[in-house]
C-alpha cells in the first residue's frame, strides 16, 4: 500500500512539474503594438511616451507598427487574425473602434465581439476651432454667423469628432455649413490656415501653436472637462451648446479570446505606467490627458460609446456607407 501511496505521489509531482513547464510566462517575446495612425499624431505621441516604462515592467521589447488610412481601420483589422497570446495589442480611439462601426455598412469587425478590452488610457482634447477670418469670438457668434451667412462656411472634415460634432451642430441649430473631408488632421489643419475651409475639431497639440499666433482661434473644447493646457476654452456645455457628449478617448485593445490573466496583467501595468509622474507629465505635454481603467470599466465604456455616437448619427442623418 505504501508503494502505491508514493508511486501516486510521485505522479501528482511530476504532472505539477510538467504542468508549472508548459505555462509560459508572459510576455515571451517582443510585443506589437498597432497603432491606426501615422507617426506624430496625438495617439502615436502619446504612446511613445509611456512605452518605454511598459516595456520595462514587461521586461520585452515593444514595437509600434503605424498603419494609417481607411479611418483607422486598418490596424484593428490586422488585429482579428493576430495570436490572442498578448503579443500583438491595439491602442486605438474612437475613430476606428466606434465611428467605422456606425458608419460602415461593410464594418470588418465588431468591436465589443472581436477585442479584448485591456484599459482605457485617456482622452486626446480636441478644440473646435475657426481660422482668423471667421468673425466669431465665441460658439455663439459662430451660429449667429452661420445663420446669416448660410452656406458661406467649411468644415475641414478628417475625424469622426469633427464629423459627428458639427453634424449634430448643424441639425440642432438649423445651420447651412457645408463639410470637405480630408485624408488626415495634418491636411484639415492646412486648409483652415490657408482659407480653403473655416472650421474644425483639432487635436489640442496640433493646434495650440496656430491659436497662440493668431490663425486660429478657439471657441470650444469637445469634452466634459476644459483641457488642462488650455483652461481658458470653455467646453461646449459652457459655451451654450450642451449635450454634446461626443468623446476622443483612447484605449488598449487585444485579440478576442486572449487569457484573462494576460489582460489583466496589461491593465495594471498600464495603471502602473500611467500613475507614474513623468510618464504623466510627458503625455501631457502631448497634448494628451491620462485615464486609466480596468478591463470591464473598458468593456462598459466602449458599449456605452457606441450607443452614445449611434444616437447622434441617427439624429444627424448620417448614413452608413
């Protein structure tokens, strides 16, 4: 019995053993991480900052792969047949993980069924603003304006905010303002100074320098709060216009099905990353504010987002194409 007894002991060993052998720990090897913008905008600056300290925690390499283009949406759709092992991963916003899935009739995927939710990281302010040429020192000069001149002005469309934001504008004021997209924020950005068009949702970094110079002018901030590096713009609530709930957040996504240990491990060293002070002071100077979440509060929020920007298209009119 004795023997029996060891010989069933040993076994039990040798199984944990070879069980503890075959978990590999995470992460493996360098980590991907996609990114669906071009290099030097507001969501690859902000990722550049805090990556380094991410790397560090994980103890592996993290490589960023920029795929620009068709709103984004490339780079989640590259996610769909990535590994779901944690080792290619998503920092999005809402441009391709909320607006191409309304927009879309053809939508490549389904944001809530196909990712992970990993952590929110934060928000990218964006500012509504007009060239010097507008006479218009504030969102209600701006619609007074409009009204009296229907039709005169342009909006320089090349994000989803911009798109969503003065469709709804429009359809809540009654306001004839005409809208030309362009393929990035850089090339919206050139038609306001140059004349070629009068308004427009910038990221804060992109257009601080043009407002303290005097080509463009501020009149609002897209979000619930003022942006911590321009506490003088009101937000669209303050500037008479509320109910405007239309977010530029970013977030980190991973393949569907990956381990929840994996996720969960991601989310506290985003935590981590995003408490410490340089990193936070760095992303600020991005023009980028840091909020970080855990999965579910991610899983939630991206729900909610969805229901939020498919009302306004709705009450907008915009169409899925």
């Amino acid at each position: 019995m004795n023997k029996i007894v060891s010989a069933i002991a040993a076994c039990v060993v040798m199984a944990t053993a070879l069980s503890g052998h075959a978990q590999t720990p995470y992460p493996s090897k360098p980590v991907r991480l996609l990114i669906p913008f071009p290099p030097g905008g507001p969501t690859d600056s902000a990722v550049r900052v805090f990556l380094p300290t991410l790397a560090q925690a994980l103890g592996q390499d993290f490589s960023v792969v920029n795929m620009a283009g068709s709103h984004g949406a490339l780079a989640p759709t590259a996610l769909l047949s990535a590994p779901p092992d944690g080792h290619t991963l998503l920092v999005g916003n809402s441009s391709p993980l909320v607006a191409v899935a309304i927009l879309r009739k053809d939508a490549p995927y389904d944001p809530v069924r196909d990712f992970a939710p990993v952590s929110l990281m934060g928000w990218t302010p964006l500012l509504l603003v007009v060239s010097s040429s507008v006479p218009a020192k504030n969102l209600a000069e701006l619609i007074r304006y409009a009204r009296d001149n229907p039709g005169k002005l342009t909006v320089a469309a090349a994000n989803p905010p911009t798109i969503f934001t003065m469709a709804q504008l429009r359809t809540r004021e009654k306001l004839e303002i005409a809208s030309k997209e362009y393929p990035i924020d850089a090339a919206a950005m050139q038609a306001l100074l140059d004349g070629e068009a009068h308004i427009m949702a910038a990221g804060l970094n992109n257009a601080l320098e043009h407002i303290k110079a005097g080509r463009l002018r501020a009149l609002a901030t897209l979000g619930a709060n003022r942006a911590r590096l321009a506490p003088e713009v009101p937000t669209m609530a303050e500037a008479g216009v509320p109910g405007f709930a239309i977010l530029p957040w970013v977030a980190m996504f991973a393949p569907g099905n990956t381990p929840p240990a994996i996720v969960e491990r991601l989310a506290r060293e985003v935590d981590a990353a995003m408490k410490r002070p340089e990193v936070r002071d760095g992303l600020e100077r991005a023009g980028f504010e840091s909020q970080s979440s855990t999965p579910a509060e991610l899983g939630t929020f991206l729900k909610d987002q969805l229901t939020v920007w498919g009302t306004v298209a709705r009450e907008a009119g915009l169409q899925a194409h």
